[in-house]
C-alpha cells in the first residue's frame, strides 16, 4: 500500500489530525493508496499559502506572457507522465485506462489554450462621456480560488478550472474527491517542476464536510468552482453566500438522447452507447433517457442490445476492455437498487440489470449494462441521476412530444438528436432546454467550446475563452486630466 501526501505551499504534508482515507481499486475491491484525512486546520493552512502566494512578487509581479509560458511547460509535463498519471487514476476509480489515457494526452491543449490566452486578456480605454476624464478598465484576478471535485474525471475537470484560473493569475487550493484524489496529488507536483511558486498550486485531501466545507467558509477564499452532484453543489452554494463568493457550479443531469424517425439506427445505437455504457454511465453528460420514435422502437431497442451483448467487460487497466466496473460499493448498491425501483414502477427489464461475475471480474463492482423499456418520463429512473449504466428507454409519437418529454425535467445539462433531416436538426437545437445538444453525435467535449448546464444542472460555464472572466474582476479607473474638481456636492 502506498501512503499519499497534501500539498501545500509547496510542502507534502499529512493531515493535521493524522487521520487517512483508504482508496479501493474498484476493479479488485482492495485497498492499494492512502490519502490524508484533511481537516479544519489543513484547509486553512492551504488558503493561507494561496493568500500568500498572490502576495509574492513570484507570482504577482510575473506578466501574463510569463504565466502563459508556464502554462504550456505543463503542457509539455503532463505529456510526459501521461501514462503514468492514467493508471493512478484506474486504480483509483476504476475507469477505463484507454478513456484515462486519452484524456490525460489531450489534456496539455487547455494548459496551452490558456497559456496561449493569459496574454489576450484587454481592458478597454472607454470614450466616457464624463468630459476631462481618461478612462479605462482593466482585469485583475479574484485572489484564492477553491476547486472542488469529483471522482469520475480528476485531472481533466480540474483541469476545466485550474488551466483558466492560473491564466488568470490567481492561487488555487484543490479539493480532489475523497474516492479518487491520488493523481491529483502527483498531478500538482507538475506545477512546481514548472516553476510556478509555491503555493499557487495547493492540494487539500479529505470528505466535503470536513475539510471541504471549511475551505467553502474560508473568508479569504474569493470563489469556489464546483463539480459534484446536487446536494454537495447546494450545500457548497448556501455556504458561500454568507461571505459572498463567487460560485460556478458544475452538476448532474438526467440528459435526453433523442432517436428520431428518419434516424440512421445504426449509428445512433452507437450514440446511445457512448452517452450511457462508455465510462459506464459515471458521467454527467450521461444520455439516461433514451427517446426513440415509435416507428422505430423495437427495430432499435433489437440493435441496441445485440451490440451491448457484445460488449468487453473486463480489467479497466486492459486497453481492450469496454465496460468496467462501478467506482464505489456504495454506487454499485445505488445502480442495483434503481433496477428494483424501475421494474416495481412497471418498467421492463430488456438487458441486464444483475451484477456481473464474468471472469477476472469476481472480485470488482462491476453490473451488467442495463436497458429498460416501457419506461415513462414520471417513473424515478426518468427523473433521477443514477451515475451508472443504467438505459431508460421512452417511446414518443412527434417532435413536439419528444421536445416537451425532453426538457420536462429539473436538470438541462446535455441533450443528443439522431437525425438526417437538417431542419429538424435546427428545431430542435432552439427547442431543448440543454447546456450542450449534439447532432448526430453524443459525449464531445472541447477546451476551446462552453460547457455547463441549464436548470439545475448548474450555474456558469467552463472551457472556452469567455470564460476566463469567470476568474477575473473588472477594474474601471477614471484619471482626472483637469486641475479643477467641480460641485464636490453632487454626482458627476
Ligand atoms: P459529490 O457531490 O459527492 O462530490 C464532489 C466533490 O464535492 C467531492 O470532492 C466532495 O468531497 C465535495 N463535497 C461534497 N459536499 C461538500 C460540501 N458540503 N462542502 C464542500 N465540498 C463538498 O459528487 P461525486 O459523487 O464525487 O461525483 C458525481 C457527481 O458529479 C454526479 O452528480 C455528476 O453528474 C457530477 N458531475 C458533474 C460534471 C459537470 O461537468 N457538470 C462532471 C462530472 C461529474
């Protein structure tokens, strides 16, 4: 077993209470790593470094092309040690090592795309019509951000807040999820190897509501950037209101994919699969609701389950393997237990829905890929996120009924449509109430495009240039070019 250590202010420390958090590699139901159990005193120890850190003259004084040019350094880190930092995280959450391994090679462009913007960022000289006055505006970084994440995806959505942040010039404190905080450990050494100053880049291990929660209430924390599921993302919200931070969050969905009757079966059948059985189901883009034209059902739901039955499930370490396991024991319970539910409220279990004891598999937390038909958009498994490969599947008649079964529901993170018909494309791009639709296409994420979600699948976006603004505050000056104040008594 191997012991991990925080990192703040540049230091590897345990945790102040000496306490640790076990890791279990999904796959062999083992303990392999330990992680400091984080608490109060280490949260705020790590802010203080971050505050710090935004007074040193390493890092404040630095110009933004400098900050840039070590933003593309661990670009060119991370590259290196690519390999390596995808088996922590397999090991750790037990997700494929091929999706692992490519997220962490494409992972160098958002620190090179914001390297590449941390010099871009331009006031404005305001033509005012406040005559004698030179105005201008200039942006200037919030000071200490927390991000808090989960465990599906460490370093590529803390990457979605860190790359932007760090190009906007502030500090940062990580709070990785206590499933899966290992590659994010090793991950921020990169930051110092490049030669960022200690303490720009700290690591809190550690549960939310300990070390967690006292980061979200740290006064001299400017904002909290959030990926997580809706109760942690509400919590998070509530208790930053009171020392009033600024507050992106990043949260589930229950995503529709909509099959259309002109749709090309063949290929949305891929699509279903990528939005609900690849990274099975642990995604929040994740396509959970099937809508497939009537016309259409069964002649889909018979190709959907003859490629399922095909499917690889196996070791997520073997590049082969198409269907791991389940990342906690608690969510392997969850997964089972929304089986129950669906079948109790009437619908029909097509596929799967029992736990898999395949060879190699016996020992991991792995469930048979799950396809539920003659589902309706009231039952729980239509309206709850079950963050596992779980397919509920919802016959519509028109475009008008898949539109409103589409957005009726509280979240609006993603949404697909599989159609040939251009037109219809374009209604229902306007219709669906989503942060992200795909046509003809599912689980396509880009640096460079907005991601986040409508409803209450969140608040904000992250990647893209816009956003950099989301770690930035607005600075407006006016130089009084005129030797006379006039009427000190009122507004000018
Ligand atoms: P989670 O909400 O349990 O935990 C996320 C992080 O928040 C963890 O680091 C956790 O320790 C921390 N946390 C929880 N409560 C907290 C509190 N009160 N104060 C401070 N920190 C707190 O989520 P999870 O189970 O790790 O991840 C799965 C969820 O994440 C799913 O709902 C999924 O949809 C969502 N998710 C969203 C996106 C997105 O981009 N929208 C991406 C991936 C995952």
């Amino acid at each position: 077993m191997i012991d991990f250590k925080m990192l703040i202010g540049g230091d590897e420390r345990i945790a102040a209470g000496e306490g640790w958090i076990d890791s279990v590699n999904p796959f062999t139901g083992k303990v392999w790593a330990r992680v400091p159990r984080g608490q109060e005193r280490d949260a705020i120890a790590a802010v203080e470094a971050a505050a710090a850190a935004m007074e040193n003259p390493a890092w404040a004084n630095i110009t933004a092309s400098q900050r840039g040019a070590l933003l593309r350094k661990v670009g060119d880190l991370i590259l290196d040690n690519a390999e390596r930092l995808a088996d922590l995280e397999v090991q750790d959450n037990g997700k494929l090592k091929a999706e692992m391994l490519g997220q962490l090679r494409y992972l160098p462009q958002h620190y090179y795309y914001y390297g590449g913007l941390a010099d871009k960022i331009e006031g404005a000289v305001i033509p005012s019509d406040k005559a004698g006055m030179f105005t201008h505006t200039v942006y200037e970084p919030l000071g200490v951000v927390v991000a808090i994440t989960p465990w599906n995806s460490p370093l590529l959505l803390t990457t979605w807040k860190l790359a932007p942040a760090l190009a906007a010039g502030n500090a940062v404190v990580i709070k990785p999820s206590e499933h899966a905080s290992v590659s994010m450990i090793e991950f921020a050494k990169l930051f110092l190897a490049a030669g960022f100053p200690p303490g720009v880049v700290n690591v809190v291990t550690g549960y939310g509501n300990e070390c967690g929660a006292a980061l979200v209430e740290h006064p001299k924390v400017a904002k909290i950037a959030f990926t997580g599921g809706d109760a942690g993302g509400k919590a998070v919200y509530q208790a930053a209101a009171k020392t009033l931070k600024h507050v992106t969050l990043e949260l589930g969905g229950k995503s529709p994919n909509i099959v259309c009757e002109d749709a090309d079966i063949s290929q949305a059948v891929k699509g279903a699969v990528s939005g609900i059985f690849a990274a099975t189901g642990q995604t929040c883009m994740a396509g959970s609701r099937l809508l497939v034209h009537e016309a259409r059902h069964d002649e889909f739901v018979a190709a959907l389950r003859a490629f399922v039955a095909n499917a690889k499930m196996g070791d997520p370490m073997a590049l082969d393997t198409q269907i791991g396991p389940v990342a906690t024991l608690p969510q392997y319970e969850k997964v089972l237990d929304y089986v129950a539910i669906a079948t109790a409220e009437g619908a029909t279990l097509a596929h799967g829905g029992k736990p898999y004891r395949g060879s190699g598999c016996e020992n991991g937390w792995f469930v048979e890929p799950t396809i539920l038909t003659d589902v309706t958009n009231s039952m729980r498994v239509a309206r709850e996120e079950i963050f596992g490969p779980v397919l509920s599947i919802i016959r519509f008649k028109d475009d008008d009924e898949a539109i409103a079964i589409a957005n009726d529901t509280p979240y609006g993170l993603a949404a697909g449509v599989w159609t040939n018909d251009l037109t219809r494309a374009f209604r229902y791009t306007k219709a669906l109430k989503a942060g992200t639709v795909w046509v003809n296409a599912y689980r396509v994420v880009s640096y460079a495009v907005p991601f986040g979600g409508f409803k209450q699948s969140g608040i904000g976006r992250e990647n893209g240039q816009e956003m950099i603004k989301e770690y930035l505050q607005t600075k407006s000056v006016y130089i009084n070019l005129e030797k006379d104040v006039p009427n000190p008594f009122v507004l000018r």
